[in-house]
C-alpha cells in the first residue's frame, strides 16, 4: 500500500481517546497474556473445517431467516477475515445473507465483498440486483452505503452498471450521498478512465466544488485532484486541476465553514494548483489577506498548510517572501511553546530547522529579541527534541546572543546523554564558526573542555576543534604545542583522526611531530583505516618541513600502506605519494603543501553542504520530507502507470428474474475445471478448453512472445562522481544472494564474468579481509542508453560462501522486464 506524503495533522483529544479506546480492544483481542481473555466468539484460532462449518451455518440460518444467527455467522467470518484468514471461500453463501433491512448485517456483508469481489469477479455480478435496489432505498445512510460498496468492488465488468448509481448519487438531495458518488468518481476512473467524459460526469463533479456542504466540497476536490493526476500519468493531459481563481477565492472566503481536516484539504488542493498555475498580483493580496487569521489558530497542520501556501504564491515577489519569514516566525515558535507533546513539537521545530536554511536571517530581526531562549532545552524533552533544538540555536546565533548560546550549550556537556554532550559540543564550535566576534570565547572553552580529562568530551571536543581550525588558523597557537598529549585522552577514531589532522597541517609548531607520528606507524595496523589514511598524509606533509627526522618513518610507513591486503584507498593513495616523491621532491612539497583558500565564516563546509535536497525537500514542505530530512522520492516508492483495457459497452439490465442471493443455494455454482498445462497438451500451440469453459465465453490466452534480447553499449563510459550521485538518487530494483559453495571466485573473474554475459563494466573492486566488494555499471542501448548500477558483496571467510547483488536503474519502475533480465543474466 502505498503511503501518501500528506501533510501533518495533530491528533485532538478526542481523537487521542479514540485511539486508546482502539488500543484497548486491540489488547483485549490479543493480549490473553496480560490478564485479559480474547472474546470466546470470535478470536480463537480456526480449526480444521472451520469454513465447511461456517457454510453450513450461514445456509442454515439463511433458509431460516434467523436474523441472530445470520449476524453471528456474518460476525465470525468478518472476524477471521480481520485476523487475515482466507474466507474466500464463503464468497457464495456471502451472497446470500446480503438481502436483509439489517444494517449492521448489511454493512458487514458489503465489507466482506468489497474485499474479496477481485476474487470472485463473476460471482459479484450476483450482489448487482440488490445493490439497485439498495441505491433507491428512502434512507440516505443505506443508499450511500449502497453506492460506495459498488464503486469499491473495482470491477471492469460491472462498471457499466456504476455509472448510473454514481450519476445518481451526484445530483442526490442528501450530502452524505452526494460525498460518497464524489469519491465513487475517482474509483470509477480507475477502472474505466473514459467513462467519466463520454457521460458528463466530470462536469457534474466540477459544480460539486460549489455544493453548499463542506464535506461534498471536500470530497469533489480530492476526487478531481486523483482524477487528473490519474489522467497526467495516461498522458491524456499534460497539467493538474486547474482552479480559476474566482472559483479560488470563493473557496477561501468559504474556509471557516470547513472543518479543521476540510481546511487542511482545501489548502493542500490550492497550493497544488499553485505550484503549477501561479496567480496574479492582485490575486496574492487577497490570499494573504484572507488567510493571515489563519496563522493563529491552534492547529499546527492548518498553520503550516498556510505557510506552505504563503511560500509558494509569494515566491515570485522577492520583497513580500522575505517579510513572510519573519511574519510566520512568531506564530511557529507559538505552535511549538503550545504543542501537546514531543511529536507534535519535533514536527514545527524540523519546518523552522528548514525555514532557517533559506532565510538565515529570520531570528535576526530587531523584535526577535530573547526568541532564541524559546529554544533551550527542556529536562524532559526526549533526544531528537534536544537535537533538533541545538541545531536552531546554532543558526539562529548572531553577535547578540551568541554568548548566551554557548553557556546554554556548555550546560549540556555534562548531561548524563553522550549524543547530546557530542551534540553540544559541536554546536559550540558551530557557533564560533558562524559569529567571528567569538572566536577567542569558543576556542578557550573548548580548551576548558579538553581540560576535564573525559573520554568521550574530549573525543567530541578535538572533533569539533578540527572544523573550528579550518576556518580560524590563528587559533591554533593556543592548542598545538600541547596537541601530542590529547593522544592518550581519545579512542574513538574520528577523534584521533582529528588529532593526526592538526599534527600533519601544524607540524612546523609540534616539537615533537615525527616521535608522535612514529609511535602511530609503529601501531599502524591497530588504527582504523580513517586515522591510518589521515597519518598518511600528516607523515607526508611533515617529511617536507622536518626531513632527516622523517626518512626512515615514511619508508616503514609506505612499506606498511603498500602491503597487498590494504584497503584499496589506502593502498592507491600510499603508491601516489610515493611516485610523486620519487619523480619529483620539489613538485610533490608544491602540491602537497599548497596555499590554501581562506574558508568563509558560515559554520558549514562544501562537503557538508547539499544544497539542491534541501531545495528538494522545501519543495515538499509540510509533508514527511521534513520529518525525515530527505525527499520523498527516497522513501516512497513510485507506483507504476495505470494500465487498464476496460472499453464502455451499453449496460446489459438485470432481469429481476436473474438468481439473486436467497436461490443461491437452489442454484450453485459449480467450480470451473483447470485447462490442461501446456506441457501436458500436444504438439499444437493452442490449448484443449473443456466445453464447461467455452460456455462461459472465456478466450484462450494470447501466447506471450519472448522478450528481445538486450542490447549493452559496447564501450560504457561512467566516473566515480557519475555513479556515486546515480547510486545515491535510484531505488533499488533487484537485490539477491548467490550461494557459490566451495569455490573462491576472485575478483577478476567476477569483473570477466560480468563483462562478457552481461556489457557492465568495472568501475572499482578490492578485498578486505575475506570481504570483496565490485562496483560495476553499463548502459541499455536498447532502452533509450539508460544506465544499469550493480554493486557486488561477497562474503568468502565463513563455510557458507555467498554474493549479494544489488542493481539500481532509472528504468525500473517503469520496466521492470529490463533490469530482471540483467539479473538473470547474472544469475546464469
């Protein structure tokens, strides 16, 4: 199923009660083990003949006509049909019990078959009478119950006999029908896409969005949104709904008529349509005006949807979308004060962290004063609330309040919570980097920090001190003479990297630089391959200021590096310094100790800056993208086109004297005999039908021709950089184990293997241990040259040799048949 990326709504206390009343029952129904016995009824487990037993007492009480125990029968097999216990079984006899005044029985009974009618698709068309009659019922609950059943069985061959109920029901005099034919439209589109045109239908659907009930507006909008979105995929369109802007402001004049949900609906309705068709100036006036009241309503879903509205229509006038930052700045930050617990304030507080990334300057503003104090941390608030928080004062820090930001942090340090402490202390330096005035405050604090002798300080402190010298060189006088002596303070292994770091760039105010780094190459293989990478290059930039000391540790260094069971990085980088100072000494001290570019103040390096998913994701604001902090096409997976072959035919009517439900059992239907398998017939290509099938009108199945052979570009050309951003942005489309038994298949004969059956080519490959990894990529020049990324894992220490193969390529979804034939290839 997949799941929607709406925006966020929070849970009133009504609903919260709902919930745990849902909660409750749930236990009750399952948890026999706190004390509490599941109904004897309904939730036992089913037993051998447990369906033949229910058949029989649905036929039973249905020739009776025993109202109680047509219920009970209809309440078991809803309740194994919940549990997820196979039903279909009881498809007929279900039939049966459909004609009843009983509406509980009645909703029940239409439950059942709207869950299982894709199964039983001839059969349905036996539930079609009663369903008639159901829609001209004098009640409105029973007619709009009718005409959602209908519309949810998703039949082809029963929508000819749709249309006139939902035509029906959309000119209906009760709402509540009225909303239910709405929502019946986009079901009818998916099953026949041209039936709602050719019938006018759609026209009747556009004059619903006027209806005087909210709810039939609400449902008429959502309805033509699937609709067209449906239509765009089909390629009948090229564009979303289109609302004219007075039917647009007409439904925003309307908006406190909606309720909070209805509200919310209608300005995720607009903001599409705005994305997509941006309105006049004029018009913009009158949204923020209409809308401005909005900003201070309590619920944080409708606010937000308001902010995103703002945002988009505003977006075009430099001018007014600077002001809107600081205009929603107060409003938010009253939503997150006001938030009924740690979810609902984690959400405001993840769309003010994004807000800030676009305008930095948004907490700048003279008014905004003490806000910053909105965002200290709470004793009780959980981890990703502390976080988050600390994130915002880092952006947030001016010249004003920066002093009162770093003792608030310095507070956190020592906290009982290490991720939070870490968190603290990189926010200090984060803070220095981004107000230059406070540079001496922060440095002599992270001295203080170090100072205090605990591990795991210490390791966040010379992590955070590594960033804050990059950005400050002058600062390293404070902290480089004694820098050899943190050594020992630091186990983790991006501290000591940090460590090594400032040994190599610093080594000229080291004293005792090349004993430090010797005593690391003597415990070379005991680093973990950052520090062992890191002490490379510090080795290499310190032979160049303090040679003689220097000569017999970088030889055991690149002796060490160069051994043939390093890491491919480590081993490829060791052999470039040590031709590079083999050809040339003088060149090698000109690249490796080049000037470098003063960094600019900011608090963030190219390297941890991506910019276009942050623009991606505020794209996608007030959705889940923000909670999660990537877009959501990295965590929803795209459905396919729809594909449908229905073509409208004139409704066949329905003879009242068709057998309906109470002559089932007179009449039954005996189950089809399965055609003989094609490799049990002759030599003739067709099959052997028995006379029972051709009665039925059924079409022998068209022979499926055989896929064409793929066809690989012959010299695939791809760079690291081209395939790490396709590997990152693709989804995975085939992902399987290979076991390989007792051979040992090395790495060259997987990148042979690969490249003869297949065309991919090898982009990198190396063995750690007993692990081997290969990076391959090729093109389908058969598929418009789209790219095909297969990454291979194999494990050869363990008894159990295995390759795990990975495959990613932009043309699955869309055909999946190509990027399964690659992985046939493989499999072969």
């Amino acid at each position: 199923m997949m799941v929607s990326n709406r925006c966020l709504h929070i849970l009133t206390s009504a609903q919260c009660r709902i919930f745990a009343c849902s909660s409750s029952c749930l236990i009750m129904s399952s948890g026999a083990g706190l004390g509490l016995a599941p109904h004897p009824s309904f939730f036992n487990e089913m037993k051998k003949g447990e369906i033949n037993d229910l058949k029989t007492q649905l036929r039973t009480a249905s020739a009776e006509r025993d109202p109680v125990k047509e219920r009970a029968a209809i309440q078991r097999v809803i309740s194994y049909m919940t549990l997820g216990l196979d039903v279909t079984g009881l498809f007929s006899e279900m039939i049966m019990v459909v004609n009843t005044r009983d509406v509980i029985q009645k909703k029940l009974v239409y439950l059942y078959l709207c869950s299982n009618a894709e199964s039983n698709p001839d059969l349905s068309l036996l539930v079609v009478n009663t369903l008639q009659k159901d829609c001209r019922d004098d009640n409105p609950m029973i007619r709009g119950l009718a005409l959602r059943s209908i519309c949810s069985l998703r039949l082809a061959n029963i929508a000819e006999y749709v249309e006139s109920f939902v035509i029906r029901g959309l000119s209906d005099i009760s709402p509540y029908v009225r909303k239910t034919a709405a929502m019946g439209c986009a079901k009818l589109h998916a099953v026949a896409p041209g039936t709602l045109g050719e019938l006018g239908i759609l026209d009747k659907l556009y004059q619903l969005v006027r209806d005087r009930d909210t709810l039939v507006v609400v449902n008429a909008l959502a309805a033509l949104e699937e609709i067209t979105k449906r239509e765009v995929q089909l390629g009948n369109v090229t564009s979303q709904f289109v609302v004219p802007p007075p039917l647009a402001l007409h439904l925003l004049s309307r908006l406190r008529e909606f309720n909070e949900w209805g509200q919310c609906a209608v300005l995720t309705h607009l903001t599409s349509h705005y994305i997509h068709h941006p309105p006049e100036e004029d018009h913009i006036i009158e949204i923020l005006n209409l809308l401005d009241e909005k900003l201070r309503h309590g619920n944080s879903a409708l606010v937000l949807g308001v902010v995103k509205l703002f945002l988009v229509v505003t977006e075009n006038m430099p001018n007014i979308y600077t002001q809107l930052f600081e205009r929603v700045r107060t409003p938010l930050v009253t939503l997150m004060e006001a938030a009924q617990g740690p979810e609902a304030a984690y959400a405001i507080l993840s769309h003010i962290h994004l807000m800030l990334h676009r305008a930095p300057d948004m907490f700048a503003h003279h008014t905004a004063g003490a806000m910053f104090k909105h965002f200290f941390c709470r004793f009780q608030d959980p981890l990703y609330v502390k976080t988050i928080k600390i994130d915002i004062m880092t952006l947030i820090a001016a010249p004003a309040n920066a002093k009162d930001i770093i003792l608030e942090l310095s507070e956190y340090v020592c906290e009982g919570d290490l991720a939070v402490a870490q968190k603290a202390i990189q926010g200090i330096a984060t803070v220095g980097m981004r107000v230059p005035d406070v540079q001496d405050y922060v440095m002599q604090s992270m001295i203080g920090l170090l100072q205090m002798g605990m591990e795991h300080i210490s390791s966040a402190t010379c992590v955070a001190m590594k960033d804050f010298l990059r950005t400050y060189p002058q600062q390293a006088a404070l902290i480089i003479p004694e820098i050899s002596g943190y050594f020992e303070q630091v186990e983790d292994p991006s501290a000591r990297g940090s460590l090594v770091w400032m040994v190599g760039e610093y080594c000229d105010r080291v004293d005792d630089a090349p004993y430090v780094l010797e005593d690391l190459v003597d415990k070379f293989d005991d680093e973990s391959l950052e520090v062992r990478v890191l002490l490379l290059t510090a080795c290499v930039r310190t032979f160049f200021v303090r040679p003689a000391e220097m000569q017999y540790i970088i030889g055991a260094l690149f002796e060490k590096a160069t051994h043939p069971q390093t890491h491919p990085d480590l081993h490829d980088r060791a052999l470039f310094y040590y031709r590079l100072l083999s050809n040339n000494v003088d060149e090698a001290a000109r690249i490796v100790n080049s000037t470098k570019q003063p960094i600019p103040t900011g608090g963030k390096f190219a390297e941890h800056q991506n910019l276009e998913t942050l623009d991606k994701i505020f794209e996608e604001f007030n959705s889940l993208s923000v909670i999660y902090g990537k877009p959501s096409d990295l965590f929803i997976k795209a459905l396919p086109p729809p594909q449908t072959s229905y073509t409208r035919t004139a409704p066949t009517p329905l003879s009242p004297g068709v057998p309906t439900a109470p002559l089932l059992h007179k009449t039954p239907v005996s189950p089809s005999p399965i055609p003989a398998s094609p490799a049990s017939s002759s030599s003739s290509s067709s099959l052997v039908y028995s006379s029972q099938l051709l009665d039925l009108d059924i079409a022998p199945p068209v022979a499926s021709s055989p896929q064409p052979r793929l066809s690989m570009r012959a010299d695939p050309v791809m760079d690291p950089t081209q395939f790490q951003e396709a590997w990152d942005s693709l989804g995975v489309a085939a992902n399987f184990e290979l076991a390989v038994g007792n051979m040992s298949p090395t790495t060259s004969t997987i990148e042979a293997t690969l490249a003869s059956r297949c065309g991919l080519a090898c982009l990198a490959s190396g063995t750690v241990g007993s692990q081997m990894k290969l990076y391959h990529f090729g093109f389908v020049s058969s598929a418009g040259d789209e790219p095909v990324l297969v990454e291979v894992v194999g494990e050869m220490g363990g008894r159990e040799k295995s390759l795990v193969v990975a495959i990613k390529s932009p043309l699955y979804p869309g055909r999946p048949e190509v990027t399964q034939q690659i992985a046939n290839s493989i499999k072969d």
